[in-house]
C-alpha cells in the first residue's frame, strides 16, 4: 500500500536498559555528563530507527557461530545493539561496547549459558 509503512513497537528488556544506564554512568564518570547525554540520545535514535527497518541489521556472528540466527545487530560504533523481531515488535535485549568480550556477554545474557 503506497503511503503506508509497517510500524515496529521497539522495547528494552530490563537488562538493555541496565546496559543503557551504566553506559550513561560510566561516560558521565570518564569524561562528561555531555558527551554522556549525547551517546545516550544516539543510541535511542538507533533503537527508535528500528520501528521501520527491524529487518535492516545482520546476524551477531557470534551467535552465528552457535547455531542461532534468530537475533540481529545493529551499531552505534563501538556500541552493539543487539535485538529480535518478533510479530510487530523489535525487542532489545542487550546494549554494549563491542570491544568487550561479546561471546562470553551474548552467551550469558542470550542463551542462559
């Protein structure tokens, strides 16, 4: 239908908006309330964009490396946003640095591992 685009609910899980709040934390520490605030909006931006292309990011290879193909990523470098469309919802389950050890994060915070 011309005029019309699907719309994705985006959600956080309590554990991405753990993530959200101690990189906001760690920023406004390390360096300033400002640049805190500005990553925080940029990576909301990222999530918010996900409501129109959920579809849009690739498959954490990590996780493709375990079997599974069932969540997607997407960046705001170096943070990974990692998320799963699931019917007309976009659900975040984990926001970080991916210069942190992601196999050990996804395996812990994903598959219960």
């Amino acid at each position: 239908m011309a005029g019309t685009s699907a719309k994705f609910e985006v959600l956080l899980t309590e554990g991405a908006e753990q993530d959200v709040e101690a990189i906001h934390d760690y920023i406004s520490e390390f360096d300033s309330v400002a640049n805190a605030n500005h990553v925080l909006d940029e990576l909301m931006d990222v999530a918010e964009s996900l409501s129109k292309f959920p579809e849009r990011g690739g498959y954490p290879k990590e996780l493709v490396g375990l079997g599974t193909k069932e969540y997607r990523q997407t960046f705001f470098k170096p943070y990974r946003v990692i998320y799963r469309v699931t019917g007309n919802q976009v659900l975040i389950y984990l926001i970080a640095d991916g210069r942190r050890d992601m196999q050990s994060m996804l395996a812990r915070r994903l598959l219960g591992a």
